[in-house]
C-alpha cells in the first residue's frame, strides 16, 4: 500500500494535470473565439491582451489572500473552492455572446483560481522533507503536460466543432480536477485552531525572510522569461519562411518541446537537486536557459529552432521546482499555504506583464535580440545566485526545526 505521501502525489498530479489541460484547451483561441463568437472586430489585439492579462492580474490580487485561507482552514478546501468554481466558469463561458461579458468572467476566473498553487503548498505540507524536492519536480510535469495536451484537445474541438463548445470540454475536464480534491486528496492533522493572519501581516512577515523574498524574485523572472516569448515565436517562425497555414500547428509544436523536455528532465533534477542541493540544480538550470536562448538568436531553420527549444527546455525543467523546493525550505510549515500564495502572486504579474513587454520588444526590435536579452537576464539572475550566496542564505533561514505531519 503506498505511503499516504505518495497517494496524495498520485492524487494531486492527476488534478493539477486537469487544471492544466482544462486552461490550454481554451486560452490558445482567445482572439478567435473574440472575432468569431463575441463579434469584436475594432482593436482585436488589444481585447486579446486584456482579456489574457485581466486574468493573472486578478488571481495575482487574489492569491495572498488565498494562501492565508488556506494556512487556517486548510490546502483541501481551497482545492475544493477553486477547483468547481472554474468548473463553473468555464460552463458560463459557452453561454457569453458580450465581449464585455466575457471580460467579467476572466476576471472572476482569476479571483476564484488558486487550484494549481493549493495543490503545490499541499505536496510541499504533507511530504517528507527529503523527498520535497523530489514531489515538487514531479508536480511540475502534471502543468506542463497538461499544456502539451489541452491545446490538441482544444484544436480538434474547435476544428470540428466551434471555439465556444472548448468550453464546454474545459469545464468538464476541470470537473475532474474538482471531484478528485473532493473524494481522493487527504490532508494530513491539520490544525485550524490557530487564528488567521491578515494578508498586510504575511507579507511583512515574507519581507523580513531575505531568501524567501529572493525566491520569490527568481519565480518572477523565471516565469517572465517564459512568458515574454509568447506572443513572438509564431511571428518568428513566420520570419523562418513557415506559412500562415501551418503557422499555428508549427507554433503548437515549438511550444511542446519544451513541455515534452519538462517531463523527461524535472524528476531528474529533482532526484539531482535532493542529493547534491537545489542552489546547483537552480544555478545550472539558470545558466543553460540564458545560453540556450542566446543561441536561439543564430537559427534560421524552423527544425533547428525546435530542437534547440527542446534542449533549452531540458536545462530549464529545474528552475523552478528548484524554487519551490528551495521556499520549503526557508517557511515554516504554518506559513507555506501563505508563501505559496504570494510566490502564485508573483509568477501571475510576471505571467501578465511577459507577453505585453514581448510585444512591445518585438514592436520596435527584430525579434531574435529579445532571445538574446532573455538569454542575458537569465545569465544575470544565475550569477546573482552565486554571489549572492542564496544558498547560505537558505541555510540560515531554514526553520531550526521542521515538523511533519506524514505517517508512514
């Protein structure tokens, strides 16, 4: 019989994997299902742009907040929460025919999202503290596999259905997610007799943590650094010679090879970074990022730009689950719902603010510079690591005692 750890890892990858799919089987046809089903013609590209960013701004507002729930009443129920609320969202969705309509139900689905961050700070809560790394890269795999299927799941849908019946399928997939929290995630002795904090008190708490404020600072370049080149690549493979009708296929592909290389290597840094130390695992990992998209700059073959994609992708698969790992490190258990919350927060406004500064970048640059000043802010946050000595940082703010509620 597997140890209740496992079980809940089983458990909460199968549930963050369908938060995943459920997201990427719609957000890839947003600007369609605006012209198309909502009628906005005027102005597309920017209804596209708040309508993706209205969503992470809200859910970045949000999740301190939601964090300091789920350290009273715990990580469950917040899965549980989150997890039927989307499911309901995403149901409203196929029945929206306002464009503004559907802008206050982005934003509701950022208020009430926190499904994937819960299930992270509760792997990290009910797991033995040498094999929390470990389980965190293997969570890693459940969002990037989810992102590698929901947009073929969403392409077919909507090829031979319609954009607005994804939806559907969306809200029936994240279903799951909620029905699996419900009856199968346990949450091991917690404690709700403890007074709930206010969110001003948990930040001031995370500011005083040097290391926590310099995990969370990587979190957002990390996911920044992804988030930047978003909008670009389909552009940059246009630039290649890819015509308008395979564009977005080959774009689907481009973007897979990097979710395909995260499930190959994140356990393995994981199983690394257990032995030898998550700094080394985050300080490499940071190094062939920059490098790899350094060398993005000099590919002018759209089977050359996927193979080294898909090399960058097996170098940054550490990043970050070196970073969660690395924030269980330094929190005391009591508090990880809530640094959870506020690492969700950053990675939100970085997920946000990604894709408007690549675009912007693109704008007035040609687009191959911005692989080489991501490359060079990942280079820059890699020796950052080293001289800022994060990992003897770590080391002195790590709890001096680290309880686990696990049996077994």
């Amino acid at each position: 019989m597997l140890f209740s750890w496992k079980r809940n890892l089983i458990v909460l990858w199968v549930g963050v994997f369908f938060c995943s799919t459920a997201y990427s089987i719609s957000i890839p046809f947003l600007s369609i299902f605006l012209s198309d089903e909502l009628g906005v013609s005027n102005h597309l590209e920017i209804w596209s742009g708040v309508s993706f960013g209205i969503t992470f701004l809200a859910s970045a507002l949000i999740s301190p907040y939601w964090g300091s729930l789920a350290d009273k009443y715990g990580r469950k129920p917040m899965l549980i929460r989150s997890g039927f609320s989307l499911a309901a969202l995403y149901l409203i969705n196929y029945f929206v025919h306002d464009p503004y309509v559907f802008l206050i139900v982005r934003v509701l689905q950022g208020l009430l999202a926190g499904f994937v961050p819960a299930a992270i700070a509760m792997v990290a809560t009910n797991t033995p503290e040498h094999k929390t790394g470990y389980a965190l890269s293997i969570m890693s795999t459940a969002g990037a596999t989810g992102s590698i299927i929901g947009p073929l799941i969403g392409g077919v849908v909507s090829y031979y259905t319609s954009n607005r019946i994804a939806f559907l399928f969306s809200a029936g997939i994240v279903l799951i997610s909620a029905l699996i929290a419900t009856f199968f995630a346990k949450e091991e002795n917690f404690d709700r007799s403890a007074p709930r904090s206010h969110v001003s008190d948990d930040i001031r708490e995370a500011r005083s943590n040097r290391a926590f404020i310099t995990l969370l600072s990587l979190a957002g370049i990390s996911t920044f650094s992804v988030m930047i080149l978003e909008p670009l690549i389909p552009i940059y493979l246009l630039d290649m010679g890819i015509s308008k009708n395979s564009a977005s296929l080959s774009s689907g592909i481009v973007f897979s090879a990097v979710g395909i290389a995260t499930v190959l290597m994140a356990p393995q840094w994981g199983r690394l970074g257990s032995r030898k130390g998550f700094g080394m695992i985050l300080f490499i990992g940071l190094i062939g990022g920059g490098i790899g998209n350094i060398l993005q700059f000099f590919v002018s073959g759209y089977v050359e730009f996927a193979i080294l994609r898909f090399a960058y992708g097996l170098f940054y698969a550490g990043v970050l689950p070196s970073v969660n790992a690395m924030i269980v490190q330094v929190i005391e258990p009591g508090f990880r719902g809530r640094a959870f919350g506020l690492n969700q927060a950053a990675s939100q406004l970085a997920t946000m603010a990604g894709p408007i500064i690549g675009g912007l970048l693109g704008a007035f640059i040609p687009i191959r510079w911005v692989f080489v000043i991501n490359g060079v802010m990942l280079l820059v946050a890699a020796i950052l690591v080293k001289t800022r000595k994060l990992e003897a940082q770590i080391a002195a703010a790590r709890p001096a005692e680290q309880p686990t509620t696990i049996q077994g």
